[in-house]
C-alpha cells in the first residue's frame, strides 16, 4: 500500500492552484512529490510542478472546504458556479476578475499537460472535474448561473455517465448558446429531451480529438 503523503508535503498539495495544480515548496519537497508521482516538473521554463492526477486525487481525498460550494475563500480558493449554490459569491467587477484569471490558468494547463500542448480541447484535470470545468467555461463566456432559488440561468449537473455532464437552462435560446460555447471550448455537446417533463437539456463531454 502506497504510504501517505508526510504533514508537510500534504500542506504543499493542498496549497496548490485549484485550477492549474501548480504547487510551491521547497526544492526538497517538490522533489520528494515527484520522486512519489504525486507532481511532475514541467519541462519547459520556468520549470514550475503541477500536481499529477495521483496528487489531484489526494487533495481532493478530503471533504472540500466551504470555498467549493462556489464562493472565493480568504485563502483564494475558486470555484466556478454550477448554478444553484447556496452561499454564491458576489457578482461584480471582482468575480469577473477572478473567473478571468482561472480561464486563462486553465488555458495554460492545456498548453502544458496536453501532449502536444493543445489549448482547444481539455485537459487530465478538467476529465477528472467534469462539472466544475464545464462550469468555468460557461461562466468565463458570460452566461448566468442559476440563483438558489431562481428558475432562470444554467445549472451544471453530474451524471451516471462516466465523462458526462448535463447543463440545464429553462430558455431554448439561452440553453443552444450554451452549447456553442462548449462547442468552442473543446467540449462534445449533445441536446436531449427529459421524458417525463419534456425539458430541453444539455450533455456535454470533454473532447479528446
């Protein structure tokens, strides 16, 4: 069984950069995480490391911190809106700012962890948080999240599906923009029926080609 990660190196995955997993630490520490396969040093100048999807999965191991429900914590932890959220941050210059900044550090993630370096199609990290990758794309184009209690914007929702996530939208015209921006960002998008209630909805999965 694979040993633990020791109290310090498991400050260093969880301080690292939600969207990118860039970690930050000592020359000893990062280089104890790639001696365990939990980062990787990036080839290229500035030759930062990036947690690997071994290093995803132990940050992610814990229940999530409050910050995940959608909200910017003190300590800068981003999520995308899903829609629906309960305690969703405040809309304004500010979140504009910071879902800015997380698009192009997904962006970069691309550049760095597809193997041709890539930015039009996603990435090891986005498969692996499906919802929230769908998320930051939706919101980073501009389009509204769903309020606790609102009938209107987008909700993006898990499924059964192994690589699959459904976006919902009560507006046709809404939901078919949603589709093109998913479209744009490398995302498969297929529009379906609910059965019982015959609403529209989205299913969208990350493209690998």
């Amino acid at each position: 069984m694979t040993r633990p990660p020791t109290a310090a190196q498991r400050r260093v995955i969880d301080a690292a950069d939600p969207v990118t997993g860039r970690v930050r630490g000592t020359e000893a520490q990062l280089a104890a995480l790639v001696k365990r396969g939990l980062a990787f040093r990036h080839p290229r100048p500035p030759h930062a490391h990036f947690l690997t999807p071994a290093g995803h999965r132990i940050r992610d191991a814990e229940p999530a911190p409050p910050a995940e429900s959608g909200a910017p914590a003190a300590g800068g932890v981003f999520a995308a809106r899903i829609g629906g959220e309960e305690d969703a941050p405040v809309p304004g210059p500010a979140r504009v700012r910071e879902v800015h900044s997380a698009w192009q550090g997904l962006l970069e993630l691309r550049r760095m962890t597809n193997a041709d370096g890539a930015v039009d199609r996603p990435c090891a990290w986005e498969r692996t948080h499906l919802v929230r990758a769908a998320a930051l794309a939706l919101e980073a184009a501009g389009h509204r999240p769903a309020e606790r209690d609102s009938e209107e914007g987008y909700r993006v929702r898990a499924t059964l599906q192994p690589e699959a996530v459904s976006v919902h939208e009560p507006d046709g015209e809404r939901l078919r923009a949603c589709a093109t921006t998913l479209e744009e960002a490398g995302w498969q998008v297929g529009e379906h029926t609910e059965p019982r209630t015959r609403a529209r909805h989205l299913l969208a999965s990350p493209r690998r080609a």
